[in-house]
C-alpha cells in the first residue's frame, strides 16, 4: 500500500485570483501593527494614500492600471501616464490597496503585508508590482509540411487541489488557414500544449482524424515536454501532427428505464483526453455511434438522466483496431452508504452541535462527521454525506458511481476521528472498492486530542501541513488560526495523539499527499510527538517550495 499523508492546512490570506492584480495592506496614519477599525470621531488622522503601480520584470510605470482602495473606505481610481495613483483624505485605519490590468498577473508572493508611517497627512507612496503575461505562439503541420488548419490548440498545466496534483484545461485558440495560433495572456508557469482533436465537421465527414497530441509531438501526457514561460517571455511551440484512421464505434446502453431520456456518452483515454463524436440518428435512445475514434484502448462512460433524479452512470473497456460494434455499457444505479458514529469520550456538553440541511434535516446534540469519496480515477464522481430524514435524520453518503475511492473524514465540531471502517477495509489507511451499499461507514471520534500552537517566522501567507508518521490516508484535519497583520504568522491546531512531522509552505502549490514529492522537503520540516491532551508550543521556518 502506498503511504499516504494527513493535511491539516488553512491559508492564512486570501489571494489575488483575478487576472493582473496584487494586494497591500498598511495603516496609514501609525507604525503600530494592529487590526483597527474606523473610530467614530471627527478626530481620527486624515491622510493621502498615494504609490505607483510597476512592471516587476522591467520596473517601468504601468498607465491606467485600475487601483482600488478597501477596508473601512473603498475607492477606485486609474494610474496616470507615470504610473502613478493617489487617495486623499483617507481616514486612519486598516487599509488594503489592489492593482489590476489586462495582461498582467500577480506575483506568486500576492500578499505583501505593510505598515506605514503618516508624515504631514501623506501615507509614504507604494509600489504595488504586477507580472506581465506570456504567450505561446505556434504553427501546427502534418509530416508534409503542410498546415493543420481549424484544429484546436489548447493550454494545460497541473495545479493543485488540497494536496493532489490534477490537470486542468486553461487558454485555448484554434488554428489559422496556415496552421498558425496565438495563445496569449498566460501567467508565468509550467504548461503543457495540447493540439488536436480534428474538428467535429472533419470527425464526421472523414475517415481520417488527428488525435490530441501533445508538444512535441507525443500521444502521451505523460511524456510530453514541459513549456516554462517566464514573465513576459513569448515562446514558439511549433509541432508536427500525425493523420490515423479514425474508426466508428456503437452500441448499446444496458439498464435504462422509460423515465430517463436523456444520455451522454463519453469516450476517453488513458490520459483524459475525450475522443470521437457521438453522431444523431441512434435507434433507440439505448444506442450511440461515435465517430472518429484512433486505435488504442478506452474507457466509455454512458451517463443517464431522469428528472428529479440522481443521473446514473455506467463504465465500460474498449480495445479498437477497427470499426467496433455491439459495445455493451451497463449502467449502475447510485449507491448509498449510511454512516453511523460514536462518540468516545464525550460529555453531552461537547455535542452540542446544530447542523442543517435544506431539505430540513436537522440534528443536534449528537456527534457529527463529514465524509467524503474521493475518487482514484482522474476526474472521477466523487460522493459527500448529508443528513437524510426530517424527524429522525442520519448521515448517509447518496449518489455513489461504483468505483475506487480514498474517504476523507472530518468531525463536524470537535473531536478527532479515531477509527473509520466499511466492512473489512480501515478507510483510514486503505482504498475502498464500493460496487453495493449493504454496509455502512462505521465511524469512531475521540476527543483527546492534542494541542500544538507557535509561530512561523515569516509574514502571513503559509500553509501549514502535519504529516503523521503512522501510514494514514486521510484523517480528519484539523483549522490553522494565523494572524493577518503580525509580522510573524501565528497558529493553533488540533491533532490525535501520535507523530508528526510539521512543514510551513510559502505556497499552497505542493502536493503534499504524495510521497516522492515530500522527501525533498523531508529535512525541513520539525519532528514531533504527541501523547493525549498534551500541549505544545513551537516556531517554525517557512519552507520555499520548488519545482
């Protein structure tokens, strides 16, 4: 079994997540580091807030980037022709000033936390830096030289969603009558192009298709070269794409009722890539035609709706060297899961907690946990609990496509999750395969938890990650508290009893949940053990994550 790891992770700022923009903070008016907000006094300090708004790769003025000014007062304004913005008579308080404009992004570092000094009723001036965006130019060409024309060209790049690294689709362009595109306004970064699939017209009128491929020339994702763009920076990415036969594939969907109508099937490689075009004139709405598949091996996903329910979902593995016929996707109902808990070593005291759904379920005074299936496949449905019943409601995970899952487990309110099963497999440490719902999620909570608080030592902005040393896949996690304004980043966190190894990350983008990538950091982090309601304190240097 692979080892795995337990996140217990909070950010402590929110980030600049539009396009060109960056944040500052400052209070105008004093030097002191305080969260204040706006007395109600005509003798509060008036001041200007004034700065400059930058290129951070070639330091020169950015005109008529649009500033905004928040906290107690809002306001907006434009740079002028040096770049510059100013805020007059602008009361003493917590202030925060954002920068954006259209080819520009943020800086990785987003949040630059400030003090400032009021000398004469004039804040000292800011500089508030934005990142020029980069571009990726190209022409697309069969192995004859000549043009790829209407051929689509997109943008991908791995990101990172609490801890797993998953790809996700960015910009895209389509190709010129010369096989030229343009993909611009992309943030620095690492990214992987993608060319291809053919045009829905060419899927249906040819028998000959180009798949998606991958720079620099690859059917793969996983061997395709990565594009590093830095600030600015316009690269070519010209490649070279490949014709094959495109075949037809059809069939036959196995378990619809009358009630559902409407269905959409997928068919997918092993890289996620959707391929072929489903084509109308099916004789029965059981039946599909897909156009314009490649040889290679496939899954197909048959999905069916019916109002007012939960659509339904069927898989099925496909080998095509040729027009395949009579494909068989049966279709498998949702699954449902009841969760039951108990409490060891609560008081009635430490239960009380009111939850409630819209359909009106509402449960108090009772221990409560959230569960949720994550999904092994790329992509994959995933599943999470809800109450279930007005007048007496229980947790029960709805809506569950068969399949491999890993259960991420949180108490609602607190506590810890000591012990988590279904059947015979520990979800805490084990993958589940969940084909039938004749179990139920037995979940156990403790409320011996330890205490561990400190500091990071550096401003605000962390990600702070507990890893136990026990092989646990997801236990429950546990709130980060950090201050917004001091200039060291303060916490408090909950943990079960056992050991650990705390890391402070100055960026969220590390996928902490696998392994190889931790080991790098290994040595980094801060070793500690933890025995039942024992509290710790300690300090912890922030750790710059790399590539």
């Amino acid at each position: 079994m692979t080892r795995a790891f337990f996140l217990a992770a909070t950010i402590f700022l929110i980030s600049a997540a539009s396009f060109g923009q960056e944040y500052t903070t400052f209070f105008p008016g004093t030097n002191a580091r305080q969260n204040s907000t706006l007395p109600n006094s005509k003798d509060v300090p008036r001041c200007t807030v004034s700065g400059v708004v930058v290129n951070s790769v070639t330091g020169e003025a950015i005109s008529r980037a649009q500033v905004t000014m928040y906290g107690n007062e809002s306001r907006t304004s434009l740079t002028d022709s040096d770049g510059r913005f100013s805020f007059d008579d602008v009361a003493q308080s917590f202030i925060g000033v954002m920068a954006r404009k259209p080819g520009f992004s943020t800086p990785r570092r987003r949040f630059e936390q400030r003090t400032q000094s009021c000398s004469a009723n004039s804040a000292d001036a800011i500089k508030v830096q934005l990142v020029p965006n980069a571009a990726v130019v190209g022409r697309i060409t069969d192995p004859n030289g000549d043009p790829v024309e209407e051929i689509l060209v997109r943008m991908g790049k791995y990101e990172y969603n609490e801890g797993r690294r998953v790809f996700n689709i960015g910009s895209s362009a389509t190709t010129d009558f010369d096989g030229r595109f343009r993909l611009g306004n992309l943030e620095a970064g690492s990214y992987i192009l993608i060319a291809g699939p053919s045009s829905p017209q060419m899927l249906v009128a040819l028998r000959g298709v180009t798949p998606a491929t991958y720079f620099p020339g690859v059917s793969d994702r996983s061997a395709a070269a990565t594009l590093e763009l830095k600030p600015g920076a316009t690269i070519d990415a010209s490649m070279v794409v490949k014709e094959v036969p495109g075949f037809k594939v059809s069939g036959r969907i196995v378990g619809m009722t009358p009630e559902q109508r409407g269905v959409s099937v997928q068919i997918t490689n092993s890289s996620g890539d959707e391929v072929g075009m489903t084509i109308g004139g099916r004789r029965g709405p059981d039946e599909f035609t897909v156009v314009g598949v490649p040889a290679g091996n496939y899954r197909v996903r048959a999905t069916a709706y019916e109002r007012g329910n939960a659509p339904v979902t069927g898989v099925a593995k496909l080998t095509v060297a040729k027009d395949v016929s009579n494909v068989q996707v049966p279709l498998s109902p949702p699954l449902t899961l009841q969760v039951n808990l108990r409490a060891d070593g609560f008081d009635a005291s430490q239960t009380r907690v009111s939850y409630s759904q819209g359909d009106g379920a509402h449960m108090e005074n009772a221990p409560m946990v959230n569960v949720r299936l994550v999904n092994t496949e790329e992509n994959g449905p995933e599943a999470d609990s809800t109450l279930d019943g007005i007048k007496n409601p229980r947790w029960v995970v709805k809506n569950i496509a068969p399949g491999t899952y890993m259960a991420e487990i949180n108490p609602i309110g607190a506590g810890y999750v000591q012990s988590a099963r279904l059947g015979s497999i520990d979800l805490l440490r084990e993958r589940v395969t969940i084909t039938s719902d004749q179990d139920s999620i037995e979940v156990t909570l403790r409320n011996d938890a330890a205490e561990i608080s400190g500091t990071i030592d550096s401003p605000a902005g962390s990600l702070l990650v507990a890893i136990p040393s026990s092989t646990v896949l997801f236990p429950p996690k546990t709130g980060v508290v950090g201050s917004g304004v001091d200039s060291t980043s303060k916490f408090n966190m909950s943990l079960p009893p056992g050991d650990y190894t705390l890391y402070a990350f100055d960026a969220e983008s590390v996928e902490y949940l696998n392994p190889k990538v931790m080991e790098k950091y290994a040595t980094q982090g801060v070793h500690i053990s933890l025995s039942s309601r024992e509290k710790k304190e300690l300090t912890l240097k922030k750790i710059e994550v790399t590539p």
